[in-house]
C-alpha cells in the first residue's frame, strides 16, 4: 500500500531592509565628492573676493589680470 504524505510549499516574499555594500560606498563616495566641490567652490570664491579687496576693485583686478596674462 502507498502512503501519500502531503507537503505544503509556502511562497512567500521576504524583503529585508539590507542594503548593498557597493551601494553605500557609492553615496558615500557621492557626499565626499560633493563635499569636496563646495569646499573649492567657496575657496575660490574667497580667493576672487581677496583679490578684489587688494586690487582695488573689479576694473582693476582684471586688468592686471589681463596684463599678467599678456605678459604686457
């Protein structure tokens, strides 16, 4: 005599709150980009305004930068 044991299946869909780990490094490496670009953003913005403030203004800020460049 067979015997029929009866199996139960489950289907079911597990999402888990982890995250990749290429991921992270991809936004962190993003931040730090970011991060970074601001910071030389506002040191050339610094750098612009210095060089205003010692040249005497904007007229003559780039005309000594016309001349530095010009050699002339």
């Amino acid at each position: 005599m067979k015997t029929n044991s009866a199996t139960r299946e489950r289907n079911q869909a597990v999402t888990k709150g982890k995250s990749d780990a290429a991921t992270e490094v991809s936004k962190v490496s993003i931040a730090v980009v970011g991060v970074f670009a601001a910071i030389v953003g506002l040191w050339s913005l610094a750098c612009i305004v210095g060089g205003i403030m010692s040249s005497g203004g904007v007229t003559e800020l780039l005309s000594s930068w016309f001349q530095a460049v010009t050699g002339g």
